[in-house]
C-alpha cells in the first residue's frame, strides 16, 4: 500500500447498510458480481455504473450504519473501490471493511472539500488524504494488532493463515 | 480511578487490567448467528476450518426467512441443519422457536456476566439482563468458529440516568425515540451504553430489552443495565440459577465519555419519521399520516406486555378500511401466552393477520413487502429506505399503542384520539 489517487463520489451522514445493499438480497444474492451489481442501489442507482476501480468513496458521519451485513462492505472490494474516506463510520460497518481487506479511513472536517468528481489521493505510508483545493487531511494508522488483518488481505485470508500455524 | 461495566468486564474475561481503547482478543462465552449461518458456513471452510472451536460456544437460531419463502432460503437453512449435526453443535433452535435475539433471552443464554458476539446487529439487546453484547459481521463469526476468539476495542462508556414517571401512552419505545431524536443515529457511536436512574428500576423486562436493543440505533457498540430483583425473577423463571451468573457493575468514579440525564415526564407519545431513527416527532403532529400497514412486534416490540397493550387498544374494535394490520409475536413462548390470554383472538377479529415468530416483514425479505408509495408504521427498530423491501415505500416507527391505535384509527394517533 501506498498512494491511492482516485475520483471521488460524494454522499452525506448515516449512509445506512440497507441503502448500500439492501436487506431483501441479502439471503438470495450471494455471488460476488451480482453482489457488486447492487451496491448504492438505493442511495445512488449511477454509481455502479460510473465508479471506476481505484475510485474513492467520501462520506460523511456513520456511514454504514445499520445492519452487520458484510455485503454492504464486501460489494466494494468486489468493484475494486480504493478505498473509503468518512467522517465517522459505525463501529461494525468499520470492522466489515477490515475484514474485507477494504481501506476505510477516519478523517475530520470533510464537509464541502469535495465534490463528486475530484480527484483525491491518500498516502496509506504518511496517513493523509490530498484534496483538490491542496489542503489535506490526517488520519490515524491502523492499531499493529488489526493491521495484520488488511496485510493478509481481509480476514478469511489472516484466520487461514492463523489457523495453518495453530495445526502446525 | 473505577472502572465502567465495560472495562469490568473486558478485564474479567482477559485477566488483564483493561481502560477504554485497549485492543484485545476475547472469547466470547456465545456466538449467536440465524440464517446467515450457511454464508458462515462457506467462510469458515473458505478459512480452512474443519471442527469448531468450541461446539458449545455456538448459538444457531434460524428466524430471518421462517418458513422459508423460496428454495434458496430452504437450502441454506438445509445446510445449517446439516452443519449442526455433523459438528454436534447442542445449541440449535429451529425456524419457529422465535426471533434469535428473544430466543437468546428465554433461553438463558443472556445472563449477567455473560460475553455474546452475534453476527447481527440488534444482539446489543441482552445488556438489558446484566451481559455484554455486541454486534459483529459474518467473517467474524466464522473467525470465532474456527478460533474461538474475536478482537475487540474496550469501548469507552456512555451514561444515561432516565428520571421520573412517563404521562400515559408512554412506553419505552416513546423514550428510546426522544434520546435519539436528542442525541442523534450516531449519538453514542462507538460507546457502552449504560441506563440507569428509577425509570429503568420501574421498568418490566420487556421494556427495557427495547433499550438495549435500540442502542444500536444510536450507534452504541453495546446497551446494559444492572441486573436486579427483577432480572433475577425472569432469569429463575427461565431455567438460569443465580449461581450461574456474575454481576459485574461499574465502580462508583467511573469515567464517563459522555453522561445524559433526561426527565421521562416530559416525553409525548413520539414517532421516528422516515427514513432515520432520529427524524423524530409527536404523534400529535404526524395525525395527518395515513398508514397502510400497520406491524406490531419484531425484536423491539414483540413481547407479551408490547401484545397485551395492543389488545388493550384493539379488543372490540376493528382494523380501519384501507389499513392491513400485521401482528408478529417474537418467540414461540410469547405466541402461546398471547393465545392463552386470548390476544390473537382480538387480533384477528379486529382484522389483523397473525404471523409466525420469526423477523417477519422487518428486513424486508417477505411476510409483508410493501407497494411503491405505501406507509407502515411499526413498531420495529429500523426505518431506512427500503427497509421493508421497497425503496419508495415509508415506514414510521412507533410504540406498541401508537401502533394499535393508528391500525384502528387509520392515520397515526394515540388511544386517546379513537
């Protein structure tokens, strides 16, 4: 990991989990590509269709709110977001996106430094994010205990590995 | 410097000594998962997991899609059958036994001092009898299976004293409503919700599970209470001794992140307005809503006490023209006591359709989907857009009465006002 420069979609506060995927597909979508097809489809029915891979979510406050559905977190790894800029996340969405591998940065004060289309960079080495106007912002690395979680890729990979050492 | 619930009970199940913002890796003493268990399933063999942990560590509810509406819902409930068998898994409760987090109460498995990671979002509820718990996701809990252990922050903790007597039509639900409406959805974001004060004291257990099990809507990572007389009388009542239990409660000069006290005398009969908990507003100003569903119960409000208030309001009288109701009772044990005291009789002669325990309509996934443009008030915990399985469709959340009285009434009202 190092600088992620992507363009940047917008959203607001409590971007719930239910918007992001809804709760009726949660039992009878199960495939990554059909999963993918339906993220923001409440929120934003065009994003799936202008994100491009590398791209980077900025939102407000609590974003993932709601439901534990890890899809709603899942569904942007599977488009190959760059990573996700919030100003607060809730506590189980924020864990979802670890586990998935997917970079979820914390940062302060985004109100009104970004609009749909500009082009943000996050260094993942320095912890800042660039934004148009020159200004950036800090945020915090990763606790040494949970980095190890995003290095292996997400969870399922880190508890494989955990699991190979424990079986000798 | 004491210490809140929450660092009590991190430091207890660690043996170490804990403040807010440690990381640390716990065994949680359950794991709760529901029909998701088969997605879990492929996960845990994704990672390489062969036999769990620890079988008796697992606690497989089936209750989001009961009885399965289609032949995807019914394989994979087929595969959680056949997962529990082949690992001799001894807690298992089948689709209709009741919603997980109801289950997870009658059953004894919320108790105080108990730790329960549940890879559901409302497993907050069980801080009500004394436990800590919390929601986690569905890697997660394949984590826990094949490793018995979870990481998790010691949240820092939020105090809420609730005062005083609440006027009349005033439930639990009403005053959830007005500290988020106060507060907002991310109000207690990341903390330890601790109730107290002689309004929770007065509480049944019923009301008080809407608090824990709403704090999650405030953003809280768990919602508690001190277990007392009471809770011990429902615990003994359910099958859990006192010896089996550990009251962990948080030292005088704890530390606070944040405190709030409110006065429950001041709070009016309230509605959440779509599409967030914290768009909250009077029924007095909402009695030009016409509802079209009306749902009464969920994991919020499907208790025998949330039913015996409905019946109050709908016994002898019937469901308004243009109005369906839905009344969904939470556990098989509430749905028997409700026929035993003759409420779904009132139920259904006031028009109202009786479904089995289970999630029901509330995720959206059957049992009552709505039509573009239609409005349910229920008594559920969540109103986001398409929540109840169309996005263009509203949903207003309410007290068990609010809920009687509008299905009556036909727009949002209190008793009062029929």
């Amino acid at each position: 990991m190092a600088i992620i420069t992507g363009k940047a979609f917008v959203y607001g506060d409590n971007v719930n989990t239910d918007v992001i995927f809804p709760g009726k597909y949660t039992y009878s979508v199960t495939d990554p590509k059909e999963i993918a097809a339906h993220t923001m489809e409440d929120e934003d029915p065009a994003f799936v269709k202008e994100m491009k891979p590398g791209d980077i979510l900025v939102a407000g406050k609590n974003f993932g709110c709601g439901s534990s559905r890890e899809q709603a977190a899942f569904c942007f790894k599977y488009l190959g977001l760059g990573a996700i800029v919030a100003e607060s996340y809730s506590r189980i969405y924020y864990r979802n996106c670890i586990n998935a591998g997917l970079l979820a940065v914390e940062v302060k004060g985004l109100a009104g430094k970004v609009k749909r289309g500009d082009t943000v960079t996050i260094d993942t080495d320095k912890g800042t994010v660039k934004f148009p106007d020159g200004s950036q912002a800090t945020f915090a690395p990763l606790p040494p205990e949970i980095e190890g979680i995003m290095k292996a890729g997400g969870l399922d990979e880190f508890i494989a590995e955990k699991l190979k050492k424990m079986n000798g | 410097m004491g210490k809140t619930f929450a660092e009590k009970i991190f430091s207890l199940k660690t043996g170490k000594d804990l403040r807010a913002g440690a990381i640390v890796m716990v065994k949680p003493d359950f794991v709760l998962t529901h029909d998701n268990s088969s997605a879990i399933l492929s996960t845990f063999k994704k990672m390489g997991g062969k036999k769990v942990a620890d079988p008796k560590q697992l606690l497989i509810v089936l209750d989001h899609i009961v009885p399965a509406n289609d032949e995807k819902a019914a394989t994979n409930h087929q595969k959680t059958r056949q997962f529990v068998a082949e690992q001799k898994l001894p807690h298992f409760y089948e689709g209709g036994r009741g919603i997980c987090h109801q289950v997870a109460v009658e059953e004894g498995f919320a108790r105080p001092g108990a730790f329960i990671c549940g890879s559901d979002s409302h497993t907050t509820t069980y801080g009500a009898l004394g436990a800590f718990s919390t929601g986690i996701g569905r890697s997660e809990a394949a984590g826990i299976w094949a490793t018995g252990e979870i990481w998790l922050k010691v949240p820092e903790s939020m105090k809420v004293v609730l005062k005083g007597k609440p006027k009349k039509w005033v439930t639990a639900k009403d005053v959830v409503l007005h500290i988020a409406g106060k507060i907002g959805a991310d109000g207690a974001l990341y903390y330890s919700m601790e109730f107290s004060g002689d309004y929770i004291d007065n509480c049944s257990i019923a009301d008080r599970l809407v608090f824990t099990n709403m704090s999650v809507e405030l953003g809280a990572k768990n919602g508690w209470m001190a277990p007392d007389k009471k809770a011990f009388d429902y615990l003994a009542v359910h099958g859990v001794k006192k010896e089996d239990c550990t009251v962990i409660l948080p030292d005088a000069d704890a530390v606070y992140a944040e405190t709030l006290e409110i006065d429950v005398a001041k709070i009016e009969p309230l509605v959440a307005a779509p599409h967030s908990v914290d768009l909250v507003k009077t029924v007095v100003e909402s009695t030009a809503v016409k509802a079209d569903q009306v749902l009464i119960g969920t994991c919020t409000n499907g208790r025998i006490e949330d039913l015996r208030q409905a019946a109050e309001i709908l016994k002898g009288r019937k469901v308004a023209k243009g109005t369906r109701l839905l009344v969904l009772p939470a556990s098989s044990e509430v749905y028997i006591q409700a026929a035993d005291e003759g409420l779904l009789k009132i139920f259904v002669q006031a028009g109202g359709i009786v479904l089995n325990p289970g999630c029901g309509p509330c995720l959206g996934a059957h049992q009552g989907i709505m039509a573009p443009n239609e409005i349910t008030v229920s008594t559920a915990n969540r109103n986001f857009k398409g929540r109840m399985g169309c996005n263009t469709s509203f949903i207003y959340l309410a007290s068990p009465y609010t809920a009687a009285a509008t299905a009556v009434k036909g727009t949002i009202a209190t008793p009062d006002m029929l």
